[in-house]
C-alpha cells in the first residue's frame, strides 16, 4: 500500500472514531472555536499526526522497521536537544545519563 494512502486512511479513520465518541459524549462545546484557535487544532492534526505518521511509514518502507525503529529510539534526545536549543531549557544530570544510555544503545544496535 502506499505510503501516502495508507496515513491518509489511518488519520482519517482515527478522526472519524473521535468525532463519533465525542459526539456520544457529554462533554461537547458549547460554540465552535474562533478561528485562531482552529488554524491552531489543523496545525496540531497536520504536523505532529499526519506529517509524522507519513515520515514513520516512509522510514519503514525504505530503511525496514528494524532501523526505523533504532532511529525512532532517538526522537527523546532530539526534543530535549531542541528544547535546550530552541527554548533554552536547562537539562538535568539525569537527563545528561539518560542521553548517553540512548546514545550508547543505538550504537551497541547499529550494524
């Protein structure tokens, strides 16, 4: 299946069974949102759900799963490293340790 049809079936399937429960639910808002606060919920659904749901399958279809998922492995190093870049976030000992077990587990994995 490609790459393509297949996030676009799985995003699309996914938001119709939160529509359906949230309809089902109590908990419906009383008014739409304004449309700040829809450019934002269409960012939210494009970027970190469809764009990375369609990068994952094109990782898996043309590197395997297998590395996929060791590459996978070091998106948590990518955020704190983003986040002490980007938004000057101050790390932690413990978060120092917990890059370097990350490092060293990609590496003793790599082939």
């Amino acid at each position: 299946v490609p790459v393509y049809t297949l996030s676009t079936w799985a995003t699309g399937i996914s938001a119709l069974v939160f529509i359906l429960m949230a309809a089902c639910s109590s908990t419906l808002p009383s008014s739409l949102p304004g449309p700040t606060t829809g450019l934002l919920l269409a960012f939210l659904a494009l970027v970190p759900t469809v764009i990375a749901l369609a990068a994952l399958l094109a990782a898996i279809s043309r590197i395997g799963p297998a590395r996929t998922t060791i590459v996978g492995t070091l998106e948590p190093l990518f955020t704190a490293l983003l986040g002490y870049l980007v938004l000057a976030e101050q790390l932690t000992v413990r978060e120092l340790i917990g890059g370097t077990l990350i490092i060293l587990a990609v590496l003793t994995q790599r082939r």
